[in-house]
C-alpha cells in the first residue's frame, strides 16, 4: 500500500499541474508568470529530450527507453522487503513522475515543464512535479542504499546456525598430534 500512495499522489499532481500550465500558461503572452521576481517562474517549456533535454533529436529513443525503465523499476520495486516503508515510497515516487513524463511523450510527443528557477543570468533546467517525485525518490534510496540496511535482502533462516539452549556446546576437537 505504501508502495501505491506515492505513485498516485505525484501522478495526479503532475498531471493536473501540467493541465494549469498548458491552459494557464499557454493563454499568457510568452508563457510566463513570474511567481517570485529574479527567482522563480513559471515558464512552459516542451521537451522532447531526456533530464536537461538530452537527445532531443530522438524522442521515441527516449520514449522507449522511459516504458523500459518503468517496467524494470516496477519489477525491482515489487521485490523491495515490505519492511522498508521508506524503500516503497521512494519507488512510488519514481514510478509515479516517470509514469507522468511518459503520459506526456505518448500523449504530445514531449513533456511539459514549467517550473523556472533563476538568478541574474543563471537559469536552472524547467522541470515540473513528475521530475521533483523523480528525483525525491532516488534521494530517499541513495539514502537508504548507503546509510540504512533497510534494502538488505533478509538472511534465509539456515543461514543462522541453530541453537538449542538444551543441547550443551559442543566441545572442541582435540588439536591434532604433532
């Protein structure tokens, strides 16, 4: 269940967000608004590449590759340990913005971005909510994968050597004659 959660929540906002910045932002003259002056924009942007638009000549490359990767993440994410709530999540969040950022390839024959970070002449990549939950959720597993053993495949029960408290230890072989 908390596998699901995640994946619907940023699913569903991605693509209702999406919806306003195509029907919001596409009616403003340049598609822009600013939200904080000199920060913040919110700008439409179509990509028809990978993270920070690379190979924008091959969209359906990238669209393969996308439905592939989800397929593989899904199949990893069905043999987390259901102990790691944690470890759910962050698959749901994954599963959930590159299910929104396929939506779009299939859909439009690009993705939707619209959210705009600046400085004076420094611009950071448009992105939008499906690449936030993206990018949250390999956070969270890189985290989890290098301090936490929650990812650890569980010990089989034969590999812990069995004691019954009735049987005395058992002795030491004799060191062998010289």
């Amino acid at each position: 269940m908390v596998f699901w959660i995640p994946l619907v929540v940023v699913l569903v906002a991605d693509l209702a967000t999406k919806y306003y910045a195509t029907h919001g932002l596409g009616r403003v003259l340049g598609g822009r608004i600013e939200v904080i002056p000199g920060l913040l924009d919110f700008f439409l942007q179509h990509n028809t590449g990978g993270a920070f638009s690379m190979l924008n000549e091959y969209p359906m490359v990238i669209t393969a590759v996308s439905a592939a990767a989800i397929v593989l993440i899904f199949v990893w994410a069905r043999r987390l340990p259901r102990r790691s709530a944690w470890g759910q999540a962050s698959f749901g969040l994954i599963l959930g913005g590159a299910l929104g950022n396929l939506w779009d390839r299939v859909m439009y024959g690009h993705v939707i971005d619209f959210v705009h970070f600046h400085r004076g002449e420094w611009y950071f990549a448009t992105f939008n909510v499906a690449d936030v939950g993206i990018c949250t959720g390999i956070a969270i597993f890189i985290y989890l994968t290098v301090f936490t053993h929650q990812l650890d495949e569980p010990k089989p029960p034969d590999a812990v050597p069995a004691v019954n408290p009735q049987e005395p230890p058992a002795a030491e072989p004799p060191p062998p004659a010289a």
